[in-house]
C-alpha cells in the first residue's frame, strides 16, 4: 500500500459511518498491499503507535519557519482546526505537483524510524524531506504517524475481521493470533495466515472475554427494567434466579493472564508483558503446576484492603525488577477464572467447572501469598445483590461482575455472558469557568470544560470534563461561551461563569497536586442543568466531605 | 491614515458616508442603501431606495421583494452629493460589486465579500486602487487555501458517479444564492437526473433569466425523488441536509460544497461522507493578494478572522485594524458551527452570531 492509498483510506473510513463499509474499504486496501506495507497499515489502525520522535513545538515553529508565518497564527490556526496534524498538514506549503507515490514501508523507515536517533537538526531535516515529496493528504497521514495520535475512530474489532477477510483466516484463529501483538513486518504479516510454532503459542495470552455494562437501574427484581431492552439488544432481558451467576467484585486493577505453560509470563490486556513489573506474583507463579492459564487482575494491596488503579502505575512499565524496589507495597494476582489446565484448554467449559477447578488449583497454594482467589459472593437474591454493589465503594472496588454459570470462555465481548455492574457514581453540580476548543468530531467548537465549586466568593477548579452533552446541546453551550469570554490564557478561553453542569466521577480523594486540594476520578458531565445558576451550585466543602468519607471506610 | 474625517464611519444602522448621505449593505431600513450582493447579511428589507449592480437587479429582487432597486453598469460613475461611487465586480455571486467610493482625492473601497477564483455565474473580482480598503476575511487563516475548483469539481462528478454505481442518491449541500447555481452550472446533462430543493429553484430561474446556462432541473419533491430513487444528484440548502426533508432520501450520500469542508472536524461533524472545497470567499493568500493589489494604506477587517488577519497583515507592514459590522451570518458561515469569536477588545462581538447553525439561513 502507497502512502497515498493509505492517506486515502483513512479518509474513507473515516467518511463512511456504516460498518460494513468500512469492513469492505479496509479489505479492499489491505488485498490490494504489499505484504510489508499491509502489516504496517494493520499494525497502524489496531491503535499501535511508534514512539513520538518530534516535539510538537518542534513541529509548529518549522512549519511556521517554512510557510514565513508567525507562530502566533500558527497557534491561531491549532485553535481553529483542533487537530495538530491535520493543521500542520494544511499549512505547509505546497509539495511540487506530481509528487511520486511512496510504499507506506519507506516513509516509516525514512520519515519516522530513523528519527529516535537523529540530532534536532537531522530531525529537521528528515521531516522537511517528506513533506517536499508528499501531497497534501499523505502529508496528513504522516503527521497522523509523527505525532503518535492516530485515531481514525474505527472500532478494533472492525480491523480485526477486516485483516482476517484480507487472510482469508477465520476471525477467532486470527484474534488468538493477535492476542500478544505482532510486528508491522512482512514476516509478521504473513505469520498471522499461518498457524503458530508451537513456541510461540506457548507464550501467548487466550482473547480475554470482556464484559457488557449493565445500565443503571438495569436490575429490578431480576428483570432488566422495561425500556433497557433496546442497550441489551435483546441479550437477556431476563437474567433469571442470582444462582445462576457468580457474582464477584470488580476490581480496580489491571486485567491479566498469568501463563503457567512453561517459565511464568504475565500478560496484561492493555500493556503486554508485565513480568518484570511484579516479580512476587511470577515467584508465586512458579508453584502452580505447569500447563495452567489463570485470569485475573493485578493489583497492589495496603493490609486487606486493595489499592486504587493509580497506585498501579509507578510499577507498570518497569522492565526489572530491582531488589528493594518494591517493598512497601504488595502485589496479588487475584484469579477468576482458569483456561488452561494440565496442558488442556477448557475454555468451553462452563464458568461453573472452571471456578471449581480454579478453586482447587489454589487450594494448594499458600492462602497468604501473592496469588488469590477473587471472592465469589453469594446474595439470596438481586435485592441482596444490589445491596452488595451499593456498599463496592466502602470495600474498594468498583462494583460487582455477573457471570452466567454455563457460560464458555470466550474472547470479545460476548452478549449476555459476563455483565459489569457499577456502584452508582457520585454526583455534583460544577459551574462552567474554562472552555477549550476539542478535536476530531468537536473541533472548533469550545467542549473542553474546566468546572469549579464554590468556594466562600470564589469558584475553584476541581474537574475536566469532555463529554456528556448531545451534538446539539454542545453547538449551544459554544455559542453562549463564546458571547461571555472575559480572557484567554494560550487556547484556554475564560469565560463569564453563567452554566452548571451535573458532574459524575467514581471518586475523590484529597491530593497535594491540585489547587483544590482534591481529585477526582473519571469525571464525566450527566446533564445540563439549565435550572440552575452558579449560585446553586455545589460548595467545594462537599466534595471534601466525599473525600473523607471514603477514606474513613478505609481500614 | 488621513485626518479629515473618515468618508465612512460606523452607525447603529452600518457603513455610513456622511458626505455622500448612503449607507452600503447597513443591517436596518435607511434613506438610501448601496448594496454589494444579495446575501441576506448583505441586503436586508425595509429601506426606501437601493442601489445596485446592473446585474444584480433581478437576484436583489427576489430576496426583498417589492423594493426600489435601481442597477447601475459595473464601472459607471455616479454623482452622489458630491462624492463619486462606482461598482466594480466582485466575482462572489451573480451581481456583486465592490463599492468605489471618492471624495477629496481620497478613495475607500468596500469589497463586500469577493472571490478570485473563476465562476461561470458571475463577472470575475477586478482589484479597485484605493487609500482605504474595507475587506471581508471569512477565511482569513493561513489553513485555508483552495485548490483548483475545477478538480474539486471533478471530485464532485465522480463522488456522484460512484453513488450512482452504489445506487445510492448523492445529496450535496450548497447555499441557494451563488453556491448552488456556480455548482449546477459546472454540472453536464449525463450528470443528471438533477433535483434541487424548493429553496432554491426560484434563484436557479432567476440566474437562466439573466443569460446563465444551467443543465434540466427537476423539483425534490417525493415524488420525483421516488422515481429516481437510487441515481439522482440532489441539491439543497445546508439547513435541509440534516432535518426531515431528509427522510425522502434514505440511504443517501452527503456531501457538502463550501470552503469549511477544507476542515474534517466540520465535515464529521455534519456526518458528511464527502465535503468539496468550493468557496465564494477568498482564501488566505487570496486575501493578500487582493489587498496588495489595492494599493491601499490602510485595510480595515470584517467578518472573519479579523484579529489574527490583521496581526499578520501589520508583521507586513500594512495598516490593518478590524471593524465591527454585522457581515458574515450568510450560510458560508454557518457550515462552520464554531470559528472566530468576539476579539478581545470587544470589537466584532458580532461575530459570535455566527456560530449558528444552518437555520441560519433566511430564505425569502
């Protein structure tokens, strides 16, 4: 694939809302490559992304510099458009005409490859380089590629069965092939048509199965209530008796699959190997027979109490282990499922047999090691149910997973098998005080919001919040921010706070690191409340008083 | 900058020259009003006589029906209480002019919005030299830069061929003053069969009235649109593509013709498949090309990116300020649904009614 026919498919996909359009377009693109060039396209549109090599500052002033613009209008231009590549595309100057196309292959390796190493003035030059040999949309693209913000906003899944058309490889062989990755090279690209060695599979992560969020109030009496129907499409509306399930906690933690085939690996959904990162769970990891798979979540504990998902992030990313790194902290891997065992996959086995063979995998294992059982709760009833999920908070997770006893493993997100559900988040009401412009679908439109609580007189930032609002109520909130800026700091707009937003968040927690004094997790904004002015809004004191709530359910 | 007083300055009611006792485009009823196109931003109903180009007599017409319109030929001087006016084209839309104006020695131009680009509809834009040049800048940042319209226009033909292979109606948005026509006229007979919207059909008589040559048109009506279901081109106003007129062409394509859809935030935003750069504006090195050529000294911004037009303009050399008037709320600017905003010092507060949407648009 020429990087013009890849600049021209990622204006496809991202023109065409229907699916099965957008399946055909990746197909006919992919078929259509040379094997290098359609490894890299894949690789590029999973959501894989190279190591960003030039600053963005970078990038602005040589544009500027090359175009005889100042970088105040550049900086204009940014505002205006929301996207930096897709800016900076439109103002460097134009490429001779009939610029020859270029193999996808040459520009990574030339235009983006040989730039981790290269000294700022090379970096420079490499980059001017392409731009004097690319059309427009091409330049788009690598901008998109250089900047290591490439979204085209098509759903993993879409690419997934688009690749296996292109291979003419059944989807679901094909996701186990994807499982650990694979490299954008004619060899990897190839690797995925043909069946693993046998050494390869054996490191290899099982498709984790995923789980659907079960909509609040979703459950009355066992019966998803009347008017759900339409977001379960179908997939259960009647969950029948809580028996049926194995209801556990969510928790907070980063999702992984500990593979006991030969040496221990711990493979994690959103970050591969973590081996290195938690070396007390691999040790323990070696006392389970060979042949299992275990999934689960890790997780850092402080006494009987496991810490948030932040706590996590200080050991991700740590390639080894060095001794005394770790000692304040104590990572479990808590298992909820087995896949694997003596050598023989049982995923289409029912959750049932496989909880029970997990369970008497553990029992051998040390009860106070760094391997658990995740907790099976067992509520009489969905009332009792519901109860255990509104007290999740106090416990430190995040809710409660349903999981249909007869149901088999399997990867995806299958429908009616495994349900997430939620602690009912908390709820304030902001007042709007900053606005910034967003990007993709919302560029130019001022939807960034910085929202505030009252403090005695004064109004103190405690969240950002970027979605929540329909298309419509956005385009309106524009127009009555934009009548009411006071000043502006770079792209941050101040505006005369006149709006109130219903906030939601999972939780708070008092925080050294902002004005406030507080942080808050996942803030989302639920409605407008047009009802309200800045004087109703909530007092910064109540979101304090959220925090220390939460801390002294802690042990 | 002279230091006499200003041969226009800004009233309640717009541009005004006291000496010559007009007003050009003003945006409420006054004695006399000059105006340079018809757009409803431009010209708008209630005052008692108005003067504009020849050309532009019949389209001004139809938009403030029953007024006193008086056509004066492109270029033609006319004696205003002493102050010299003439109108020279402007190449926005059928009829529009920049307007010339002389008093003392001293020329002010004001451009109205223009283009440079060619357009079978109307007279090409005609650089005026003045001292003082009042110009549009709707597209007044460096990202917009327009491409050969006629690629884009082949672009267009061929989106509405691959429709008509798919069996799919191509549905393009365009505004019905100029927009529509400019595209419709650029179209051949084996790019039909061509529907257009109620909107704009009586402006597409108008225009053929006035010599312009434009291919077979049927009305969208449902039934037309049933009998062609599958291979029609249909052209409608940008406020129509998103509501439930709709509804008579499902499983359409979209697409818009405009210089926003330069932009793909704008073009997702609408749900768009395929957006065509095809502006009546200038774009960026349009705006400097077109105010070099006018020689002036002094160049005051409207509508548009006043504020960071005129910073630029100034690293230049020139004398750029921004003016506040009530320009801008034609449908260009309602395609953008975001842009520029009022500028800090509280000038071109105006602007922020451009951020509407499409209803925007005022038919007559």
């Amino acid at each position: 694939m020429s990087v013009r026919a890849f600049a021209s498919l990622v204006t496809d996909l991202a023109a065409t809302t229907s699916s099965s359009r957008r399946v055909e377009r990746l197909v006919h693109h992919l078929r259509g490559a040379a094997p290098p060039d359609a490894a890299l396209a894949a690789w590029f549109l999973l959501g894989n992304r190279l190591r960003r090599a030039v600053r963005v500052g970078e990038l602005r002033a040589w544009v500027a510099e090359e175009a005889n613009l100042s970088e105040a209008l550049v900086a204009a231009c940014h505002d205006h458009v929301g996207d930096l590549a897709e800016t900076l595309a439109l103002l460097v100057p134009d490429p001779p005409v009939d610029v020859p196309d270029v193999p996808l292959e040459a520009l990574v390796e030339v235009g983006l490859r040989t730039l981790a190493t290269a000294t700022p003035t090379r970096r420079r030059e490499i980059v001017l380089a392409q731009w004097s040999r690319l059309d427009r949309a091409s330049i788009f693209a690598y901008h998109k590629l250089l900047t290591g913000a490439f979204r085209v906003g098509v759903a993993r899944g879409l690419v997934v069965r688009a690749i296996a058309a292109a291979l003419e490889v059944d989807e679901a062989t094909l996701d186990d092939r994807l499982a650990g990755g694979f490299e954008p090279t004619q060899e990897g690209w190839l690797a995925l048509a043909r069946p693993l060695d046998p050494a390869e599979i054996a490191r290899r992560p099982r498709p984790f199965q995923l789980a659907q969020a079960l909509p609040e109030g979703a459950i009355a009496g066992g019966r998803v209530a009347a008017g759900d129907d339409a977001l379960l499409e179908g997939g259960g509306a009647d969950l029948g008796p809580v028996d049926r399930w194995l209801v556990e906690p969510k928790w907070d933690g980063a999702r992984a699959q500990l593979i006991r085939r030969g040496d221990p690996i711990l493979w994690s959904r959103g970050e591969g190997r973590l081996d290195g990162s938690f070396p007390e769970v691999l040790d323990a990891a070696r006392t389970l027979p060979p042949g299992c798979v275990l999934d689960g979540e890790v997780l850092l504990w402080a006494g009987d109490r496991p810490r948030p998902f932040s706590s996590l992030q200080r050991r991700l990313g740590v390639e080894r282990h060095a001794p005394g790194l770790f000692d304040e902290d104590e990572a479990r891997f808590v298992a909820f499922d087995l896949l694997e065992l003596a050598g023989e996959d049982i995923r289409s086995r029912p959750l049932g047999e496989r909880r029970a063979a997990l369970e008497s995998l553990l029992a051998r294992l040390d009860a106070k090691g760094s391997i658990r059982l995740s907790e099976r709760l067992r509520p009489l009833d969905w009332a009792e149910a519901d109860l255990l999920r509104r007290g999740a908070r106090e416990r430190g997770v995040e809710g409660l997973m349903l999981k249909r006893l007869e149901a088999p493993y399997e990867g995806g997100r299958p429908r009616g098998s495994w349900w997430k559900w939620k602690v009912d988040p908390r709820v304030i009401d902001a007042v709007l005080v900053h606005a910034q412009a967003g990007h993709g679908r919302r560029a130019g439109l001022l939807t960034d919001y910085t929202l505030a609580l009252r403090d005695g007189e004064s109004l103190v930032p405690v969240a950002k919040a970027y979605s929540g609002l329909s298309d419509a109520e956005l385009v309106e909130v524009d127009r009555i921010l934009r009548r009411t800026i006071v000043g502006r700091r770079g792209p941050v707009r101040i505006v005369e706070p006149s709006l109130v937003f219903e906030i939601a968040f999972e939780g708070v927690q008092r925080s050294t690191r902002h004005r406030s004094g507080l942080a808050v997790r996942f803030p989302r904004i639920l409605r407008w409340r047009r009802d309200k002015t800045p004087a109703d809004a909530d007092a910064l004191a109540t979101l304090a008083a959220m925090a220390d709530a939460d801390r002294r359910s802690e042990p | 900058m002279p230091t006499r007083s200003p041969i226009l300055e800004l009233t309640a009611a717009g541009l005004f020259c006291p000496a010559g006792g007009f007003h050009v485009d003003p945006w409420a009823p006054v004695e006399r009003a000059i105006i340079t196109h018809a757009h409803s931003d431009h010209a708008r109903p209630g005052s008692a006589s108005y003067l504009t180009a020849a050309e532009g007599v019949e389209v001004l017409r139809t938009r403030i029906p029953g007024a006193s319109i008086e056509g004066v030929p492109h270029g033609e001087l006319r004696d205003l209480g002493g102050v010299r006016v003439s109108l020279h084209p402007a190449g926005h839309v059928l009829g529009s002019a920049q307007v010339r104006i002389e008093h003392r020695g001293e020329v002010w131009v004001v451009s109205g919005d223009y283009k440079l680009d060619p357009d079978p509809t109307t007279r090409s834009f005609e650089p005026v030299r003045c001292h003082v040049f009042v110009s549009e800048c709707t597209f007044g940042l460096p990202v917009y830069r327009w491409g050969d319209p006629s690629r884009e226009i082949a672009r267009l033909r061929a989106w509405r061929r691959r429709c008509r292979e798919e069996g799919r109606d191509a549905v393009i948005a365009a505004y019905s003053l100029g927009k529509a026509q400019r595209i419709l006229a650029s179209l051949a007979e084996d790019d039909g069969p061509i529907l257009v919207h109620g909107a704009i059909r009586p402006m597409c008589e108008v225009y053929r009235s006035c010599g312009v040559r434009l291919p077979e048109l049927l009305p969208a009506t449902r039934e037309v649109a049933r009998s062609h279901r599958g291979r029609s081109l249909v052209i409608a106003p940008p406020s129509a593509i998103g509501g439930s007129w709709m509804r008579g062409f499902p499983d359409a394509s979209r697409a818009a013709a405009s210089g926003w859809m330069l932009v793909r935030g704008v073009r997702r935003r609408r749900g768009l498949e395929e957006g065509f750069v095809v502006s009546d504006h200038a774009d960026f090195p349009g705006l400097e090309r077109a105010i070099a050529a006018t020689g002036c000294e002094v160049v005051l911004l409207t509508h548009g990116f006043v504020e960071p037009l005129a910073a630029h303009l100034r690293t230049r050399g020139l004398d750029a300020r921004p003016l506040a008037t009530r320009f801008g709320e034609d449908e260009e600017a309602a395609w953008r649904g975001a842009g520029t905003e009022p500028a800090s010092d509280g000038t071109a507060v105006e602007e922020a009614d451009l951020l509407a949407e499409p209803s925007a648009e005022v038919e007559p």
